[in-house]
C-alpha cells in the first residue's frame, strides 16, 4: 500500500498532515503499514523522521535537507561531497565576523564579495560588498535578531556571472533547467523577484554542464526535488553549485499546474520502481 500525505498526488491512500504537525491515530497505523510514502515540500523535520522510521521508501527524499537547509547549511553540505561552489566563508554571526577580521587578524575576502544572510528568498539578505563602507552597513542588517533570526551566514566570492544563472529543477528523474537573465541596471541578483526574465535557449552546452553538475550531486545525495541555483563565472566556465532551494518558484517549469504534472509523473516512475 502506498501512502500519499500529498493533496496532488493521489495513492491507495491519501491523509493529511495537521497544521499542528501531530499525526491522528488512524495516520499513525497507516503510516506503520505503508509500504511507500509521499509527502510534501511542506512537511515538517520531525513529521518527515516519524515516517523514514517506520517506512524507508519516501518520496521526495529529504535525507540531506533537514540539517542542511539554508545557505550556510548548502555550503556544508557541498563541502561533504566535495561539491564545486563558489569560495565561501562561514560565519555563525556578526560578532563571529568582526572577532576575526576586525578584532583578530584574519584577512577579509577580496573586495567585491557577497555577504548571504542564511535564511530568506528572492534574493532577500543577499548584498554585494564593494568595499568597507558597504560592508559595516550590511553588517548592521544582518546583526538584527528581528529581520535575521538565525544569525549565521556567508561570505562568498563575487562570481562574474554576466548578468545570469541557472536554475535546474530535479522533479524526480526529471530534470528542467532554465536561465534566469537580469537586464536591470545595477542589480547583481538573478532572482525573477527582483526583474529576471526565464529564458529556456540560450547557452545550451553551458546549460547541459550544469545539468550534468546537479545530476552529479544527486547521485551521491539521493536529493530528487530541489531547485538548484547554479553559478558560471563567464571568464573561466565552470560549473559552481550555489544554492539548494527545496521549496521553490515554479514559474520557470510553467507554473504550479504543470509542476503538479511533473511531480505526479515523477512519483509513478518512482512507484514503478519500488
């Protein structure tokens, strides 16, 4: 019997997951006799543990994501694997940062560097230090519990990306990739959010380097639904993970309806494999 706790995906049964993230009793015998579960990007890390527990056919599989969500967290995950990123620094706060660069002697990564709050999307927290004006003020942000709570994060050398990156979205075994061009003057970040435009043509061996990259990186993690934010720095290609986002966009895939095509296709693949 497979269950599915996905309200798109349909299987021998379907349940829900509360919004208090407790399972009834009838989930709880459910889950126990399950012989395939899915479940959802939203789901909890405790709720996603209770079911590997008790059932180790899980779709999506989200064995490396809780404990390695966020940039801070995608760096060491990349670092495990040996993973090509960007050169990047880790930081568990502000007071870390000016302990070893202004009270200490560690040199600063070379001006221009960007500086990632961990959490947050749409390239929110994402700032391009040019130099140390630049600097003190964003520290100022990312110092504040309110707008960043977690407190850690990144410094991560400035790629020349010329003004584009590329998403590659794993939907199971399927795989859609897209560029994300930015044409706005002065801003650095490719997020659509911020006035990137999709565009599926261009650049098609780069296109298919990065597409081999995130396959590379999925076959030693089992990670099989993410989108992937993947750098090339244009004076030197090579393809440099940059990002994991397991919850993500889907404008680029053609939107929530044909997402949930894609994931229902993924699934019975997966089932048919089981």
């Amino acid at each position: 019997m497979i269950l599915s706790f996905h309200p798109s995906v349909k299987a021998d049964i379907n349940l829900r997951l509360t919004i208090k993230g407790l399972f009834s009793d009838q989930a709880l015998k459910t889950i126990a006799s399950a012989r395939a579960i899915v479940v959802t990007q939203s789901i909890k890390a405790h709720q996603y543990a209770f079911c590997r527990t008790h059932c180790s056919r899980l779709f999506p599989d989200y064995t490396h994501r809780f404990g390695y969500e966020g940039k801070y967290a995608n760096i060491l995950l990349f670092r495990k694997f040996n993973a090509p990123h960007p050169e990047t620094t880790l930081y568990e706060s502000v007071e870390d940062f000016k302990n070893r660069h202004f009270k200490g002697h560690e040199p600063l990564m070379p001006f221009p560097f960007v500086l990632k709050g961990d959490r947050g999307g749409g390239g929110w927290a994402v700032f391009l230090i040019r130099n140390r004006r630049d600097l003190v003020a964003r520290l100022e942000i990312l110092a504040d519990d309110y707008l960043h709570a977690t407190r850690r994060f990144i410094a991560q050398a400035y790629i020349h990306h010329g003004g584009s990156d590329l998403r590659v979205v794993v939907i199971g075994k399927i795989i859609k990739a897209y560029w994300r061009c930015q044409h706005k003057h002065g801003e650095f970040r490719n997020n659509v959010g911020r006035g990137a435009v999709i565009n599926h043509d261009i650049d098609p061996d780069l296109k298919n380097e990065g597409i081999k990259c995130v396959q590379d990186f999925c076959s030693q993690t089992n990670i099989n639904l993410a989108a992937f934010d993947v750098l090339f720095d244009r004076r030197r290609p090579e393809a440099l993970l940059s990002e994991i986002n397991f919850v993500f966009g889907r404008k680029g895939v053609g939107g929530s309806p044909r997402f949930y095509e894609l994931l229902n296709e993924a699934v019975q693949q997966w089932a048919k494999e089981l």
